[in-house]
C-alpha cells in the first residue's frame, strides 16, 4: 500500500540552527500539506501546496519558515533559525487534489526538539 | 473565529460499550467533516466523511453524525475493544478551503 514517507523521524536541534524536513507524497497526489502538531493538540496547516504552486500559506512564519516542492514531486520545510518554541510533531499529508473532501493520507511525521 | 471543539480531552470506556465522541463548531458553516484516528508518535488516520446532507454514516462499528442545527457531529464507536484507545481527531471543511482539526478526544478502552 502507498505511504507517505517523511524524514528523519526525529531530529534534535539548538536553537538558532537551521533544520529541513522532507516529505514524499503519494504517487499522483496533486496536493501535498506541511502541519505542525503540538503536543495535545490538533495539527495546524503552515503550507499547503497543488502541484509546484503554493495555494496557502497564511500560516506560515515566513520571517524563519520556508517550503518548497519544485518539481511538483517532493517537498521540503525548512526552519532557520529555530527556536525553542518550534519544537512539535511535523507531519506531511497529501490527497488526490483539493477541491474536493479528499481524505488526507498522514506520513508518520518528524519530531523536532529545539534546545 | 472558527472554532472546534471536541467534547473532553479524554474518555475511558469499558471494554464493550460504546463510545461516543463528539465534535462542536461554531462561526463556521462546513460542507463535510471527516474523523481520524491517531496513535502515539504516528499520524492520524482517515475514518469518516460524511457530507452536510448526510445525517449519518457507518462503516463496520464506526458510525457518524452530521446535525448542522446544532452544529455537532458524533462519533460512535460500538462493541468497544482495547485495541481502540487512540486519539479521535474531528475535521471540518469546505470544498476550496482547507480542513480545520479539533484538538482531538483522547479514547482509552478498560479491558
């Protein structure tokens, strides 16, 4: 069965570093989601791509955040610099396309810890 | 604002029972819902849809609730089983926008 694959699984960081995460869709999936989860809460969008094209990132921190999918294919988040407060679960989803209530399949994610 | 709220943070059930989880909103006006499941460390899991003119969907012991009069959807599970406990996530959205998550409801089953 297709996955979506995410990594690394974790990663630990100090603060001020930059870190990347990267995310694997599922073959033919045109729309691909970067959420940040923290603990005991529900997961927040930060950027939403269709195809190469950013269609939302409201979200997103762009003074530190940055995203990418070039080729329409994979994507990459990257965080520079982090700080204490960005340590969360971030996970990647995908789904056939948007406009339509699509059920999103969820990668394992990256758990990120900020020290 | 949009906000989503899910009925407690967590719900302890005996082996069995059903349980029922539910999923209020308000300042919002969704066209359908979803419900995932998520384990500890991993991502959540589809369950559900069901659309704003859909009362009700089942699959298996899954059965969900849509009432945009009270502006709430429940979650059943039935014939509970330990294998169960997780964490239910509730989703709203509109077609064109992007889903809103719930804080989620955290479900154990006692043997």
């Amino acid at each position: 069965e297709a996955e979506v694959a995410q990594s690394p699984r974790y990663k630990i960081t100090e603060k001020s570093q930059a870190v990347a995460f990267w995310c694997d869709p599922i073959s033919g999936h045109a729309t691909l989601y970067w959420y940040r989860q923290i603990l005991g809460q529900g997961p927040e969008l930060l950027v939403q791509f269709q195809d190469e094209s950013v269609v939302d990132d409201s979200q997103l921190p762009k003074d530190r955040f940055s995203a990418e999918r070039l080729k329409g294919v994979d994507s990459t988040l990257k965080i520079q610099p982090a700080e204490l407060g960005d340590s969360a679960m971030y996970l990647c989803a995908s789904s056939l396309a948007r406009d339509s209530p699509y059920e999103q399949y969820f990668g394992p994610g990256t758990r990120l810890t900020v020290t | 604002s949009q906000k989503i709220e899910q009925n407690s943070e967590a719900l302890n059930i005996q082996e069995g029972k059903t349980a029922t989880l539910t999923c209020n909103y308000t300042n919002y006006s969704p066209a359908y819902l979803q419900w995932y499941r998520q384990d500890p460390g991993r991502g959540p899991v589809f369950l559900l849809l069901i659309r704003e003119n859909e009362k009700e969907k089942r699959k298996e012991r899954l059965k969900v609730t849509f009432d945009t009069t009270l502006k709430q959807s429940l979650f059943h599970i039935t014939a509970s089983q330990p294998a169960d406990s997780a964490t239910y996530l509730c989703a709203w959205g509109n077609y064109g926008q992007n889903f809103v998550f719930g804080p989620g409801t955290r479900l154990s089953v006692l043997p």
